[in-house]
C-alpha cells in the first residue's frame, strides 16, 4: 500500500474512535464495499444469457447451410457425362447455370436478413463487452475501498485507543477487584461493565476486519472472472465479425469469380481450384467455431458459487448455535445457583437481625 494510502487510511481510522454512549452500536465501517459487491454481483448475473455462444454457432451453421445449398462447380462451362454416355448439350450447360443464378439470388436473400441479425448481435455483444469493462472497474475501486478499510481498522487496534485503551481498562478491573478485596467493599461494577463493552467493540472490529479481508478476496476473484467474460466476449464479437465481414464477402466474391469464368469459357480448372478454396474457407470457419466453443466452455460450466465454502460455513454456523445454546444451559444453571445462594444470605442476614433484637430485649 503507497504512502498517499497508508495517511488515508490513518485519517479514516479516526471514525473509530467512539464515546462511551456509542460502544454498543453495530460496526458499519466498511459495509458499503459489501454492498457494492453485491450490486456488481447482481448485475453481473442479470441479463447474463448462458445461450450467447449456442446462439452464435447455430447462426455461423445457418450461414454455412445457406452457402453448402449452392454448388460452385454448377458454374462449370465444361459438359458433364450424363446418362448412357451422352454429355450436356450448350443449352444444357446454360440452363444450369441460369437456374445456379436463381438458387442464387434466393439464398443471397436469406442471407440479407442473417446479415443483420449477425450484425446486431455483435452490437449487443459489444455492450456487453463495455458493461464489463465498467463493472472491471468498479470491482478494483471496491477492492481498494475495503483495503483502506481494513488498514484503518489495523491502524486503529495497534493505536492508542485499541488494543492499548482495552488492556488500560482490564488493568483497572484487575486494580479494582483487589482494592474492593482490600477494603472490603463491592467492586464498582462501572468500571467492569465498562472494560466489558469495550472488550466487545474491539471484538466487533476485529470481526469487521474478517470481513473486509473476505471482500477483498471476493472482489479480487470477481476481477479475474470479469476480466475472463471480457475476453470471451471479445471473441465472440470477433467471431461475429469474421463471419460478417469476411466469411459473406469472400463468399459472394468467389461466385462473381466462378460466373466470370464461365464467361470466358475453358477456366474449368481455375473454378475447380477456387471450389478448393472455398471448402478449405468453411474449414478454417469450422475450426474458428470450434476454437471459440472451447474457449468459452470453461467459463460457462464452471459453477458462479463455492459450494464446499457455503456447507462449510453452514456447519460452523450450526456449531455456533450448538456452542451458544450449551452456554445459555450453563448461563441458567449458575444464575439458579446464584439465586440459590443470595436466597441463603438474605435469610442469614434476617436470622442475625432477629438475633439481635432478642438480645436486645
């Protein structure tokens, strides 16, 4: 922590400083952290879609089942073998190519309107992507928030008015309990009730500081998974725009290639070459889609909550309940007792008195 924290952290632990009238108040320093965490935390999971990446690969197979309903070589100016060992006729091979154009302009249709659906499913990727990159930074600016706060309630215990200021006042109950023992006399039960309280806003401090060290972990851990959605969903985005941007154009190119080839007559080989290209593009697609399945796979299956933490601090709740039930069993026992006792001296003391007013008669 710099020095420029270290004096802030100081200034604040000057909140904690408390009256005597105030000791029994709950500690709240630090809770708005807390808070926070939590709001990031529920927008984090709102609107959250586990469904963005299936919805991203149907759309890339959709596209690729609209190209694969085409066959480039249909462009083919070559006579194919047709059956009994005749070949295509010219008018034939033109037919073919007219109805390639019709298939055509009806798939190019549908893949307008894909189009646009890809395009706005990349914008509402990238508002996702800035959310994260705002909720990133509210988690670091909570993160120091609960360092300083922490450091504060550290430099408040190891001051004067912490660890210091509870063992001036058990020193008190300690000096008290012997001079009442001394002058025989009730202890002054001010002095112990106020050793007392103060023993229990340090331990309501110390509690906080858990606390605190707790949200700084959490908000730690909730930095790492952001910054992960972040990057999943720049690729997302960039898949997005790959088949937006390259895989539709590339595509539409190879069919003004393929149709200009069959203009000039004879390119067979060349179109048979582009129809190469053209599989080993859906290739590099497929596994482009593969590697973004793989990527985001992990984030998505690991579980948002510890569920071992959550059982484990069940049972030591279950425990403290256990341990607090005992000791209110045990609390009863030494009052009956006591009562028990008192009812004895105060019958003592009545027998003494009745005793004494016989003598005095």
């Amino acid at each position: 922590m710099s020095e420029f924290d270290l004096r802030r952290a100081d200034e604040m632990s000057t909140a904690l400083i408390r009256s005597e009238d105030r000791l029994d108040d709950i500690v709240v320093f630090g809770s708005e952290a807390q808070a926070t965490l939590a709001n990031i935390t529920k927008d984090m999971l709102r609107g959250v879609r586990v469904g963005s990446l299936d919805e991203v690969i149907q759309l890339s197979d959709g596209v690729l089942a609209q190209i694969q309903t085409l066959d480039i070589n249909d462009l083919s100016p070559q006579a194919r073998k047709l059956l009994l060992g005749f070949y295509e006729s010219a008018r034939t091979i033109k037919n073919r190519i007219e109805n390639f154009f019709r298939r055509y302009e009806m798939v190019n249709t549908r893949l307008d309107r894909q189009e646009a659906d890809i395009f706005a499913k990349e914008t509402t990727s990238t508002e996702r992507y800035y959310k994260d990159a705002e909720l990133a930074k509210a988690g670091f600016g909570i993160l120091l928030d609960a360092q300083l706060k922490r450091m504060a309630i550290k430099i408040f215990l190891d001051g004067e008015y912490g660890y210091a200021e509870l063992q001036h006042r058990q020193r008190m109950v300690v000096e008290e309990r012997e001079a009442a023992s001394r002058d025989n006399r009730s202890l002054d039960y001010a002095i112990i009730t106020a050793a007392d309280r103060y023993a229990k806003y340090i331990e309501r401090l110390e509690g906080k500081a858990t606390a605190l060290e707790q949200v700084i972990l959490s908000a730690y851990q909730m930095s790492v998974a952001i910054h992960m959605m972040g990057d999943n969903e720049n690729i997302i985005r960039q898949k997005l725009s790959d088949i937006r941007t390259e895989l539709l154009p590339q595509w539409r190119t190879l069919i003004a290639i393929a149709y200009q080839a069959y203009q000039q007559q004879g390119i067979a080989q060349f179109v048979e070459q582009l129809s190469r290209s053209e599989a080993e593009l859906r290739r590099q697609v497929a596994d482009q889609i593969e590697q973004t399945a793989k990527g985001v796979a992990g984030l998505m299956t690991r579980p948002i909550f510890d569920y071992e933490a959550m059982r484990y601090c069940n049972e030591k709740l279950v425990t403290s309940l256990d341990i607090l039930k005992t000791a209110s069993i045990e609390a009863k026992k030494i009052r009956d007792s006591a009562e028990v006792e008192m009812q004895g001296l105060v019958k003592q003391l009545g027998d003494a008195v009745a005793e004494t007013s016989v003598r005095n008669e």
